[in-house]
C-alpha cells in the first residue's frame, strides 16, 4: 500500500468518525485534530476503527492523546504497528 492510500484511508476514517468541524481532506497532515473538533471520546471511535481496517491493535502504551493528534502521527503509529 502507498503512503498516500494509506493517508486516505486514515482520512476516510476521520471523516466517519472523528466529528471533526473541518473535512478531514482539508487539512495538513501535521494539523490537530483536537483543534479542528476532535473529542477525547471521538478519538477512541477513531481508534477503534483504525484498528478495524488496518488489522492492528495499539498497545497500552500508544493509547496517548499524541498518538492520535494529527494525520502524521496516527501514520506513524500505524507504520511502527505494521512494522514498516
């Protein structure tokens, strides 16, 4: 999978289920998500659905609110998960 098809499904998902005030295709991959209407609550939605189409499952210790702040860094996460 390319980067930016792995980048889109992330998008997919935050338009889904982030409840996000900005669309998800609008904004930089460093941009914060908690700043364009994310929820603490809304995150968790998001994880759960990451780890539903991607197949993976974040540990304990990546259960951060920095995990999952910006587009990059949930790619990130999902990289170290799949062991890219």
């Amino acid at each position: 999978m390319t980067n930016s098809e792995h980048t889109a499904r992330i998008r997919r998902i935050l338009k889904e289920h982030g409840r996000l005030s900005t669309d998800p295709e609008a904004l930089a991959a460093e941009q914060d998500l908690y700043q364009a209407g994310m929820t603490s609550h809304a995150s968790v939605n998001v994880m759960l659905a990451l780890e539903g189409e991607f197949e993976v499952e974040f540990p304990d210790h990546m259960l951060k609110r920095n995990v999952f702040n910006t587009i990059g860094s949930i790619s990130a996460a999902l990289d170290e998960l799949n062991g890219a």
